[in-house]
C-alpha cells in the first residue's frame, strides 16, 4: 500500500483513516478540499486546472500517498494512479452524528 486514495460523504471518516494510515505507513497526506477551495469569505471553488496543478504538483513530489476527498472532478484525476481505492459508506446518519460531534462544528 502506497498509493491510497480515500473518498466517502463528509462526516464518514475519511480523514481520520487518511491520517492513520498515512502515519502508518510513512505516506503524504493530500485533503483535497486543501485543493478545492480558494481561500476568501465565501468559499469559492478553484478551477479545475488550478486544483489540478497543485495535484500534480503533489504528486510528482511524493512517491507514496494517501489523497481523501469527496469531488468527484478531482477524484478522477487521481485513482487510475492508485494502489489501492477505499470508498467509506456509512450510513447517512452517522455521517452527520460525526459531522456534528467535530470540534470545528460547535
């Protein structure tokens, strides 16, 4: 395992299981809303191109990774390079129960 990419609805565990396995097993570690999103109030989403640069960048710069999200766009960007593809499907109401019980959330 040295490519791993995670995905699942908010709330579903993706990046507590990306940061233990990346931990683990000595792997970077790619959130992708760390790619997703511009940072300015409100939230807006980067292009397409902009976040896939900073994939690659990512990328070409670390041989073994673990990369979480929940876009599908960036998503496909990433999985045909993946060891190993891991999709958390929980139910929805555990997803917002753990949603609701980070500590950012209150």
């Amino acid at each position: 395992m040295s490519k791993v990419v995670i995905f699942g609805n908010s709330g579903s565990g993706k990046s507590t299981l990306a940061k233990e396995l990346a931990l683990k097993n000595n792997l970077a570690h790619l959130d992708l809303d760390t790619v997703a999103w511009k940072l300015i109030s409100p939230p807006e989403r980067l292009s397409i191109s902009e976040s896939s640069k900073s994939i690659n960048d990512f990328l070409s710069t670390n041989g073994g990774w673990v990369i979480e999200g929940c876009y599908s766009d960036l998503l496909a960007l990433v999985t045909q390079q993946a060891d190993e593809v891991i999709f958390l499907n929980l139910p929805v109401n555990l997803c917002i129960e753990n949603a609701k019980n980070r500590p950012c959330e209150h």
